[in-house]
C-alpha cells in the first residue's frame, strides 16, 4: 500500500470510528473509510468477483461501521427496472389468494426478488390504479387475478413491455402465460362425490355468474348431474351475490325456506368460504351436517379442514399455482425465447365428515 493509500485508510479507520451526524452515509463515505475508489465500492456491491478478497472485506467492515444501506431504489431507477414483482390479489379476504401469494414469494425468493401484494377487492376500478401505480414503479413482472380477464389495461401493460401472468383465470388467445386449474372438472368430481353418497336432490351455490370459475364449476356440476341420469328439476342453482361467508349464510336460509319436497339434501358451493357460511347457517338453525345437509366447498383453504364439521372440499394446489405463474413470469422477464405457457391443473376431491356416507 503506498503512503497516500495508507494515509487514506487511516482516515477512513478515523471515520468509521465517528457515527456520520443527520445525514445517511453514502457511497462516498465507504470509499473514503475504506480507503478505496468510487468504483471499487460500486464493484464491491455489484460484481464482488472481480474485487480482491481482502479490498472486498475492508469496504463491508466500512459498510458496516457506517451503517451503510444501499440506495436500490436509485439502482433500479438507472436500470430501468425494479427487482420486484407484484400480485394483484382478487380478494384479500379469501385465503386461497394469500396461499397463491405464499407461493410467488416463494419463486421471488428464490431468484433473490422482492414481492408487492396489491388487493382489487373485486373492483375494476381498484385493480386499474393498482396497476398504473405497478407500472410507475417499473415492476420487473405482474401476476394478476383480474376482475375481468379481457381487460384491456392488460394489453396495454404488455405493449409496455411488462411480463404478464393471470392466475387463477384463463385469456383465449394465447397473448398470456396463464395459472389455473381445470374447473369444469372440479364441478364434475363435487357433484359425483354428493351422487354417489346416494343424493337425489343437489343445490349449486355461487355466484355471480360473471365470475369465470362460477361459470364453469356450475357447467361440470350440471354435466355430471345429466350425465348421471338424474331429473333436471332436481339439481337447484342458487345465485349469490359474492364469494363470501355471509352470502353462504344467506343461501342456508334461503335453502331452510324450500318446500320440504324441493329441499335439497346436499349442497355443492362454488368455494369454500360460500361453504363455510352454509355450514355454519345449517348448525345454528339446529339441522345435522352431513344427515340433513350434506356440504362441499371448492379451494380447500385451511379452514376447510379446521371446521366444526371438516368440510369436504375440491383441492386446489394453491401455491403450486402460486410457483409456476412466478417461473413462467420470470421466463418471459429473462428469456428471449420465452413462448407463452397456459398451465392446467386438475383438482382433487378431498372427502371429509361434511359429506359422510348416508
């Protein structure tokens, strides 16, 4: 080290040794610490391969004796782009979204990334800011589970060159990579499981029906019903307004007030939070799950398992979903190659005392 170097280093021992007063240490003050170059900090911080052992461990002791914390978002801005992707939930209130969001972070992790979380709450106009502010911040990919799967502002984010992936929905068209899992078949195997366990009379609960998954567990649900030779006036659609636990309760008593020759004897819901607030109508008017009602959710959220009665419930792998919409976003971030995926996943029947043998 020559005199001038050594004369450097010293000073920066001095610096290091007096906490910097009202102002947050920059770069600047590592180098001077340390007693090295602007760029042998820069290097250091971003391609510590090239900086020898014993530079690269004197500039993280200086880091470290200032307290120095990087200016990323500064980084990013100069690159154009964060090291962030973002989700935008459908409904922060249902916990399949928070499983789905468990596993992006997952992925994000794992490729050293940070991970937004935005709620639409079902609202176009909510997820549409959610979006513009996504945008602004130069996210590197979003995941999104739109309100409406057409949504133009999705073709505008990929003109912006913004890697899209929708989850939990499907696009025609093939303009995005999608995550989701084949629900006409999940109605299907639900209405088999209540056929099969000797039901006569079948309530479908869910909705609305612009809801894409209402929509198509409500097609498999009736298919297999036809299917299976039984009369059409015995399978009941029973609209809701929402995806929610008070409208599940809601249609438990708007079932209770059915003809006793109409009532069905087993309920098939579009998810599981619909199912939860049925089950819980049904106990608190004093009727039997599964004897007088049996009952089966959609999702298999952890609270399925955990109810009064364990639900019987059609899985969903929720964070594998989760996973694989982070790596197909990830590809089309980083891959020229990248050809847009549409991954399906079939559901499972996972049976439970809510629809015990009769």
């Amino acid at each position: 080290m020559t005199y001038d170097a050594l004369q450097r280093f010293n000073l920066g021992e001095q610096v290091a040794q007096q906490p910097l007063i009202g102002r947050t240490p920059s770069v600047k003050d590592v180098a001077a610490a340390a007693g090295v170059s602007l760029g042998t900090v820069s290097n250091v911080m971003n391609r510590p391969e090239m900086v020898a052992a014993g530079t690269k461990e004197r500039v993280e002791r200086a880091m470290t004796e200032l307290g120095f914390v990087r200016n990323e978002s500064a980084r990013q801005l100069r690159a154009g782009t964060s090291r962030t992707l973002a989700y935008v939930m459908l409904d922060g209130t249902n916990p399949f979204f928070h499983d789905v969001a468990a596993g992006i972070e997952l992925a994000a992790e794992e490729a050293d990334l940070s991970l937004f979380v935005c709620n639409s709450d079902s609202r176009a106009e909510r997820e549409e800011v959610h979006l513009g502010r996504l945008m602004q911040q130069r996210v590197q990919g979003i995941l999104i589970t739109p309100v409406n799967p057409d949504s133009p502002t999705l073709d505008e984010l990929s003109r912006r060159g913004i890697p899209v992936v929708i989850v939990d929905r499907v696009r025609d068209g093939g303009g995005f990579c999608s995550v989701a899992v084949d629900d006409v078949f999940g109605g299907r195997i639900a209405v088999e499981h209540l056929i099969d366990r000797g039901h006569t009379r079948v309530a479908f609960v869910g909705g609305p029906e612009s809801i894409g998954q209402v929509r198509e567990r409500l097609l498999g649900a009736r298919a297999a019903w036809t299917e299976a030779g039984m009369p059409a006036d015995d399978f009941v659609h029973l609209p809701t307004a929402a995806l929610t636990v008070s409208e599940g309760r809601s249609a438990g008593e708007r079932l209770a007030g059915l003809p006793a020759r109409r009532r069905p004897t087993a309920a098939f819901c579009a998810n599981d939070l619909l199912a939860l607030g049925l089950l819980q109508q049904t106990i608190g008017s004093g009727q039997r799950v599964p004897d007088d009602l049996a009952i089966v959710g959609f999702d298999d959220i952890d609270f399925a398992a955990a109810a009064a009665v364990p639900l019987t419930s059609v899985r969903q792998p929720r964070q594998e979903l989760g996973r694989t919409g982070a790596r197909l976003l990830l590809d089309e971030a980083t891959n020229p190659a990248h050809v847009h995926e549409q991954a399906t996943f079939i559901p499972e029947l996972v049976a439970r005392a809510s629809t015990a043998a009769r």
